[in-house]
C-alpha cells in the first residue's frame, strides 16, 4: 500500500473542496508575494530616483527644510530666493566635483485645465544641468542650440502634452515668442511637468537678476560629506539639504509603512494557516471510517500522519505556485493600481519579485500549511481501528 498515491486520490475525489481551497492558499500566496515584492520594489525605486537626481547636496534659500525637500523633488513652489553668489562661496568650501544653478518660477495660469493650474518654469546652467540629471532623455530635439543667447524652451514630458507642443513650435511666455528645442522622455520626476529656460533668460524675464532658487552640489568621489555640510553650515542665509538627510526621513516613514506590510502578510498567513487546518481536519472526520480500515490493514500511526501531511503538502504547493505565478503575472496592473493611489510614488518598478522572493514565499506557505496541518494529522494518527470502523460517521 502506497500511502503517498492513497493520499493523492482522496484529494481527487473531493475536487470542489479541494479546489476551493488551493483557491484560497492561492490568494493567500498572491498577497504575499505582492506585498514583499511591493516592499522592496518600493524601497528600491526611492533609493534610485534619489541617487539620480545627480548630485548629494542641495541649497536652498534658509526656511523650513520639508519646504526644501518638497521643492527638491516634487517641484514644491514655496520658492525662496538667494544671490548666485553663492556659487563661488561653494567652490571655496573645497571637495566640489560640479555645482550646477537653478531658478524656479511658478506662474498661475487660469487657462490651463478647468479651473487653472500652475506652470513651472526652471532656469538651467545648460553647460551642468544634463550632467546632473542623467536620466532626462529626449523624445523629441535636444538641449538649447544657442546657449544663453537665444530665446529657447525645452519642455518636460506632461508640459509637452498638456501645451500641445513639439521640438520646433514656438512657446508664449509673456507676449514673447520662444523656440522649443526639445521635449523630453517621459522620467516619473518633477522634470515632466518643467518649463526649462536657459538660467540668465529666466532671471531676465523673471525679473530676478542674480537670483537662484536652488543649487545642487556634486562632491568629489572622497569627499567627506558630513564635513562638507558642515563647512556649508557656516554660510549665511542659506538652508543644506542632504540627499542622505532626506533619504533617512523619506525611509523613516517607509519603515513605517512596512510594518503595516508585514501586518497584512501575517494576517494573510493565518488565514491560509486556518483554511488549510479547516479543510484537512474536515477531511479527517469525514474519512475515520477510511483511516481505520487502513489501520487495520497494517497502516501504522505514523503512516496516517505522514499521509495526512502529504495531503496539505501538495494542497499548499499547489496553492504557493499559483498564487507565485498570478502574482508576477498582474505585477503590472498591481503596480498601476498602486500608482493611481499614490500619484507620488517613485519611478521604477514599484513591485519586484524575485525568484528568490518567489521560491521563499512559497516554502513560507508550504511551511505554515504543514503547521495547520499537524493538528489534523495528530487526530487522525489516534485514530484507533476498531471503534472507527463501527462508528457510523
């Protein structure tokens, strides 16, 4: 008597039951994977979309550090202003690879959507701008053709669209006319929403001569950046914003949300833990009849237990590999959902899983399955031969 085989037909000869519940540790396995995929696919693009940004340090005109981290990246427009002298005090404070200048400008426009937005413009040093921001790619044309001189525009992705312009139209500003050189590929950043102005253009028609917003700082390869910051700490009027500071705030609020994550992944657990301890144990009663007779054939205790635990085995692998594979297979439409709730979510993959994740979350299953499952098996190892077969259950 293969035990193994026996234990396979009782799951086929009740499909329903069976069926429903590889349903249900499928699920189970579904949320799983999504949540830790969506843990560390979270963390990953962040970390990207900060270490993209081309530079570790950013200065702001002295205020509230959010509002600088806001303006920094997400385009926030409680802008301050300081002198672009500043730039020659940085290089002073030694260490520096490249600086490059910025000049924001919000304008609201009451013609833009129903009931109006607001346009971003950023000034832009085009001899360090692109440098600094290696993931800005064109879809259309390229940088300012005429450096300083000319009147020129280049458009982020959703400005683009939204003004319904391409690389060669001309672009209104005021009641001048500028030629748009470029558009550029769609980022996920701030940068698809931005109106980009060579620097000394954007403080002539803003009327802020000498003036900049923001300037970011890229150190030497061995800096010593807390130093550095330091030194930076000594200029007047001036607000430090450290990408390791904002990643550190950024990831303390992450953190947070993991344990949310992780609460949802044990509540997801339990409930496959308790289906699958409902199902076998329901199994047992159903069969105490069956298992005497196998008993009394020459089945031993352990035999019954090990058939038992054979029978939740194939239910949660089954399940696990289901749940794995729906999983990676809806990723994407998982992933959109997750942008549609949370318009500022990183660029990036938001859900990675794994084929280590993929492996381990299905051992996870299997595992806490066979722990629902030891109860069941438990009863139906004690199950003595004679009284069972002369119950009437």
């Amino acid at each position: 008597m293969n035990i193994m085989q026996v234990a396979g037909k009782n799951l086929r000869r009740r499909k329903v039951r069976t069926a429903f519940t590889i349903i249900g540790i499928a699920l189970s396995s579904w949320v799983l994977v999504t949540l830790l995929g969506f843990n560390k696919g979270y963390e990953a693009s962040l970390n990207k979309d900060i270490d993209d940004m081309g530079f570790q340090i950013v200065l702001t005109a002295k205020g509230c550090p959010y509002e600088a981290a806001t303006l920094m990246l997400k385009g926030g427009t409680g802008l301050r202003y300081m002198e672009e002298d500043v730039v020659k005090s940085v290089y002073e404070a030694g260490e520096v690879d490249e600086v490059t200048p910025m000049l924001m400008h919000a304008e609201f426009d009451p013609n833009k959507g129903e009931n109006g937005g607001t346009t971003v413009y950023l000034g832009i040093d085009p001899a360090t701008y692109p440098h600094m921001k290696p993931y800005n790619q064109f879809a259309q044309g390229d940088w300012f053709k005429s450096g300083e001189k000319e009147k020129e525009v280049v458009l982020g992705y959703e400005a683009a669209e939204l003004e319904q312009r391409e690389a060669g139209d001309t672009f209104l500003i005021g009641e001048d006319e500028y030629l748009v050189t470029g558009v550029l590929k769609r980022s996920g950043t701030q940068d698809d929403g931005m109106i980009f102005l060579p620097l000394s253009t954007a403080q002539s028609v803003f009327d802020k001569s000498g003036k900049i917003t923001m300037l970011g700082i890229k150190l030497d390869k061995d800096a010593d950046i807390p130093a550095f910051e330091e030194e930076l700490y000594k200029l007047p009027d001036v607000q430090v914003v450290s990408m390791a500071q904002v990643k550190n705030t950024i990831m303390s609020l992450v953190t947070s949300a993991k344990v949310i994550v992780m609460s949802i992944v044990v509540i997801a657990f339990a409930i496959a833990m308790f289906g699958v301890l409902n199902t076998v144990l329901m199994s047992v009663f159903e069969r105490y009849q069956e298992i005497g007779i196998l008993k009394s054939m020459g089945a031993m205790p352990f035999d019954i237990f090990k058939m038992v635990l054979f029978e939740t085995t194939i239910l949660c692998g089954i399940g696990g590999i289901i749940g794995v594979s729906f999983a990676i297979l809806i990723s994407g439409a998982s992933e959109f959902a997750i942008r549609y709730f949370i318009p500022f979510a990183p660029t990036g993959g938001l859900i990675q899983i794994s084929t280590n994740l993929a492996v381990i979350s299905v051992a996870a299953i299997i595992a806490i399955g066979l722990l629902g499952g030891i109860y069941p098996a438990l009863r139906a190892a004690a199950i003595r031969p004679l009284s069972a077969i002369r119950s009437e259950e």
